[in-house]
C-alpha cells in the first residue's frame, strides 16, 4: 500500500488556486483512473484504487494547509506507512509554470504544509512532487499569489505537468521512489529533445 497526499485548502472557493495545485493533481490523478474520493472518519477524503495489482490510496486532507500534518500523521498510522511509502503533491512558488520537481527529502522551502507534515511526522525525508505555480510579477503578498487562481492562458500548461505528474505518481504506486526517480529522468530527457 502507497498513499498520496495532496496539499490544499477545502473549499469551493479554494478550488482552482495555486495553492491547491497538490489537489487538484491528486483530483486529475483519481479522474484517469476512474476512482471517487468518499469521506472518512478522519481529518481526510480518501479515493483507494488498485495498479497491476499495487493498492493506493489518495489522500485529500480536510484540515486548512498549514495543519495539513495532522492528517499526514492520521494516514501514516491508519495504513501502518513507512515513509517512503507516502509521497506529498504540493505547489512551488520557486518553480515556473510548466515545472515540476521529485525530490525524496528536504526542508519545507517556506511552504506552510511542508512545514506542518514535517513536524508532525518528525522528518524531513518525505518523497514530494513539487508543481510550478510561479512567483507574481506584480507587487503583491506570496500569500495573495497562492491564493489566487490560474489563468485561463496556464491551464493548458497546467493539464501537461498534472499528465507528466500522473506518470510519476503511477510509477511510485508500482515501484516506490526508484521507479519515480527513473520515469522522472526519462520526462527530463524526452523534454530535453524536444527542446533542442
């Protein structure tokens, strides 16, 4: 069993923003696989679903981000979760759009829900994928640019990170982090031609 942890804020009027790019890739992820998210007894909605036999579960946590560890925490005792079977899906305002980054460990980066999963499950080696929500070119608050929605001129570029990410996340599912790490050095390198 692997679990997925998308970063977000519940709530309609959350939605779309960059902040909850780790839901809506978590969203994107159980849509392709025709999986439903159904709510728990937990601070979490869960979608469980199973690839060439490997279950899975995604996670939705129900908590505001900066609490999201207690959820975090929640998961890895409800499933009995080595770390390196949990992965974390959040937003970067330090990658551009159309990036997207693996990384196994780590500090928090300034991000709030990074920092409580952190703290409450006590390290900093969590598998994460990080997805590009970009920094504002106006002068405004970090705070107001993740909270404010995508455009409609970046969500194609969006849909094409969540494609690339949903490889990434499948292959964690059937292989854990050295099957990530080698589909992700694949993209980099199909990516690299095509730009060249």
């Amino acid at each position: 069993m692997r679990a997925i942890i998308g970063i977000g804020n519940p709530g309609s009027c959350y939605q779309f923003n960059r902040h909850n790019a780790g839901f809506m890739l978590v969203d994107y992820f159980a849509k392709l696989n025709s999986i439903n998210f159904i709510p728990s007894k937990y601070n979490y909605y869960q979608a469980s679903g199973t690839i060439d036999k490997d279950n899975y579960v995604l996670i939705k946590p129900t908590t505001y981000v900066n609490k999201i560890g207690i959820a975090a925490a929640e998961v890895v005792e409800n499933f009995n979760l080595p770390r390196e079977d949990l992965l974390i899906v959040c937003d970067d305002v330090y990658l551009g759009i159309g990036s997207f980054r693996v990384k196994l460990s780590g500090g928090d980066g300034g991000h709030n829900g990074l920092s409580s999963i952190i703290y409450h499950l006590n390290t900093i080696d969590l598998p994460r994928i990080k997805i590009g929500v970009g920094r504002s070119t106006e002068e405004k608050k970090l705070a107001d640019h993740v909270l404010s929605d995508f455009n409609i001129e970046e969500e194609p570029i969006l849909s094409n990170v969540f494609k690339n990410s949903s490889t990434l996340i499948r292959e964690f599912i059937t292989g854990g982090t050295n099957k990530m790490l080698e589909a992700n050095s694949k993209l980099f390198n199909e990516e690299k031609e095509n730009f060249n």
